[in-house]
C-alpha cells in the first residue's frame, strides 16, 4: 500500500467482471431515462434516440473509470483485518 495523505491506495476490492457488468446494467437503465426526458424535450423519438445512445457512450466509460479509481481508495471503508473482523477508522 502507498500512503497519501489520508487516502490510500489498494488494490480493487471487486472484480473487473463485476464493475463492468454494474457499469452496463447501470447505463441500459440511463438510456431509458435520457431518452424519455429527450422525447418530452424534443417531441421526436428518433432525435432522443440518438441523444439518448451518443450521451450515454460517453457516460459508460466515465462511470467505469470513476468506480475503478474510487475502488482503490480505502478512505471512508471500514478495515478489514487477517481474521475477517472489521475495524472502523
């Protein structure tokens, strides 16, 4: 571990798989929700569409790097020890 300030950095406490397939359930569900704003908005499905899909492309992979940075920050987590019990800070 590297200590900097009070934040430390670990290694990811959940698999890649798994913040991957969070990330994608995660994002199916903002597209529905994009598109329905953009249809009220814009008053045609085709345009909210394609706002709805071009928005969130670039919102999946912003999310998969902020949980995977946020995955290696042990601030704010309670200290799990070698025998399984958890320690708060």
């Amino acid at each position: 571990m590297r200590r900097v300030g009070r934040i430390v950095a670990r290694s990811p406490q959940q698999a890649r798989l798994r913040a991957v397939v969070k990330t994608l359930c995660y994002r199916l569900l903002m597209v529905a929700v994009t598109v329905a704003v953009a249809w009220l908005v814009v008053g045609d499905a085709t345009d909210a569409l394609n706002i709805g899909v071009a928005a969130n492309v670039v919102k999946t992979g912003t999310y998969y790097g902020y949980e995977r940075l946020w995955d290696r920050i042990e601030w704010g987590l309670a200290d799990r020890r070698d025998d399984g019990s958890v320690s708060e800070e």
